[in-house]
C-alpha cells in the first residue's frame, strides 16, 4: 500500500530570514539547512511544486552603468557675463552709442582702440553689451547686426532705447550672454520606468544642469499608440540627442544607434525607428538546483521550479498562487540528503535579474509516495 507524504518549505532571499551568500543584484541565495533533506529511497512520484511565489515588481530597466544616461546638447538658461578686461578689451578701448535717425529704439554701438589690439570675434549676433560706468549702467543693449569686427574699430547694431547720443567713453562694460549652447550628460537613477516617468527623470536633471525650460524643455517624450513606438518633439532648432553611446536607453525608447537633431525647421516631432522595449520583462521564472530539469521551456531545461506573471503596476508586490501549479518530478532527492540548496530569479529570456534592493520568497511543496506495510505478509492471520 502507498501512502502519501509532503514536505512544505517556505525559503527567503532575506539575510535575515537565513538566506547566505545572496548575489549583489539580489537574483541569487542559497540556504542551509541544519536537518539534512531527504526522501526515503523507497520514495515514489516524488514531485516539487510551488503553490506562491512573492515577489516585487521593482526589477528596474535602467540600470547603473548600463543605461543610465543621455547625453543632449541644447540651449542653456543661464546667463554668462563676462566684463571687459575678461574679454581682453585695451584699457584705452573707448565706445559711443548713436540714435539711428526714423529707426525706433535702434542704435549703434561703436568700440574702438586706434592702437589697435581689441579682440575679434568676442561679440555676436545676440551678444547683449551692458554698460557698467556712466548714465547708463546697467542698460542691456542687444546686438542685432555686425557691420565692422577688426583689431581697431567695431560697429554693432543694438537694440536698446537711448534718450541721447552717448559720447565716447573709456568706461568698463561687459558681455552678457543668454541662450548657449551647452553639452548635457544626463544621469537617470536606477528604477523601473514607463515613458512618462522617464522624461520626468531627464527633464529634472536637465533643468537642474541650467537648460533652458522656458516657454519649452529642449525635448518631450511621448508615445504613439498605433505603432507602440516613441516620439521625439525637438522644440529648438539647436537641440542634439546623441544614441550613439553605448550607455543610453535606446532600446528601451527604441531609437537606432545614431544622432538625432539639430533640426533648422523645429519645433519638429521624430517618431523611433523601433518599437519601445518597456516592457521587455514578460515574465519572471524561479529556479532551484534541487531539480537538475525543471519546467520545459520549448526545448530547454534550466532548473525553473514556477514562472512568474506580472500582473500588478510598477513598484508593487506580486502575489503568484497559481490555480493549477506545475508538478515536476524529483527524482533526484529519494535516497539522497541535500543541506545546501540554491534559488535564483530571472527573467523570461533566463537572464538574471535586479531585485533593487528587494526581497522574494517562495512556498514550496515536495511531495512523495512511500510504501505502508500492515502486518507481516510472511507469518500469515
């Protein structure tokens, strides 16, 4: 007669819990146990079956080092000023400013040293000259036009409301500066992130890098529905994202190893070459070296004891109790005694996975028919 019999065990990734030698990503542990496990030798149908699993939902797709960054170039929104020695000016360089006759509020600004020695080069179209000495301190005068740029003299067109012709002065000025283009390296934490919590992650770090915000970030971020792939909106003509670093989440966004931008014509919108790999976890599996088999994947075995399926929202817990769990056979175990037992998690493509710094754990049940015996058969009733 055979009589049925099981073994339940409950096992934790937790330290605390007794879990030894866990992987630095929190994908592995082994337990020791002090009573040896063991199934008799005249065991039969030995099974192991995982009746829960729990396991949070945090396994991050951007990864520290792998692809955490991005690297933009783009209009900053800090301001550069720079004052005229700085700039390499003479001391003896001298300016004036005139009214240009029928033309509202424009004027022009001339500087010149007649021995010569004045930078070339230093001012450009958008350049703002601001006078520090003088009735006029402090005054921004844009610089809309270049007529003359050499070692002695310089003739701008500014911008700039003058009550009066401003005579030549040896006073100090300086050059301010807005809107320069800058080289971002953008850092994005390790976490589990949808397209929306991406772009906010990227646009905290460039708005606290100085980029400009206002009236438009450099960039957004969002997502076409029909082709499951992702848009760019490049809102300034000067803005570069480059994918050819091996450290950017292209893949996830789904865009080529290439550089994308400038654009002349921005505000303009870039759809993805490739559709966005978010969700590129489609499942987790656990795996034990109590069984050398395991669950058949196609044509595989690599120790899985239970897949896992993710059914909850980002940083919850997943709760699996499957209705009808696998039983796989253990034969290994039947006159056998194991005190060290391994777990590891993975995902769908039996990569190992990031815990993120989370614990997992599972109930299992190993189950068995032994033999009962009833009397003795050899002395007869």
């Amino acid at each position: 007669m055979l009589c049925p019999d099981e073994i339940s065990m409950i096992v934790s990734s937790a330290p605390e819990n007794g879990a030894i030698n866990r992987s630095a990503d929190g994908s592995f542990f082994e337990i020791q146990l002090q009573d040896a496990l063991t199934l008799p030798k005249e065991s039969l149908n030995a099974t192991i079956c995982v009746e829960e699993a729990l396991v949070w939902w945090t396994i991050p797709n951007i990864l520290t080092g792998i692809n955490d960054k991005m690297y933009i170039t783009g209009t900053s929104a800090l301001v550069s000023t720079t004052d005229k020695p700085t700039l390499g000016f003479p001391a003896l360089s001298t300016y004036n400013m005139t009214i240009i006759s029928l033309v509202p509020d424009l004027s022009t600004l001339s500087i010149g040293n007649l021995a010569g020695g004045m930078p070339i080069g230093v001012f450009q179209v958008g350049d703002i000259f601001q006078p520090t000495s003088g009735v006029n301190t402090g005054v921004l005068y844009t610089i809309i036009g270049i007529t003359n740029d050499n070692a002695i003299t310089k003739t701008y067109t500014i911008t700039g409301l003058l009550e009066s012709n401003i005579l030549s002065t040896t006073g100090n000025f300086n050059r301010v500066r807005t809107n320069i283009e800058t080289n971002y390296i953008i850092t994005i934490p390790q976490g589990l992130y949808d397209l929306s919590g991406l772009q906010s992650a990227i646009l905290r770090d460039l708005e606290n890098q100085g980029a400009i915000i206002d009236p438009d970030p450099l960039f957004l971020l969002s997502p076409d529905e029909a082709t499951q792939k992702v848009e760019i909106r490049f809102n300034y003509p000067n803005v570069i994202i480059d994918f050819t670093q091996p450290d950017t989440p292209r893949e996830i966004l789904g865009f080529n190893a290439q550089i994308y931008g400038p654009y002349p014509e921005a505000p303009i919108t870039i759809l993805a070459d490739n559709v966005a790999g978010f969700n590129s976890v489609n499942s987790l599996l656990i795996h034990s070296d109590l069984t050398s088999r395991g669950i058949r994947f196609n044509n595989d075995y690599n120790q899985t004891i239970t897949q896992v399926l993710i059914d909850v929202s980002p940083g919850s817990q997943i709760v699996s109790k499957p209705f009808n769990p696998p039983r796989i056979p253990l034969p290994e175990l039947v006159n056998a005694k194991r005190t060290n037992i391994r777990f590891w998690l993975t995902d769908d493509k039996n990569r190992r996975v990031n815990t993120n710094g989370e614990y997992w754990s599972i109930r299992l049940v190993i189950r068995y028919l032994k033999p009962l015996f009833i009397g003795d058969t050899k002395k007869g009733g």
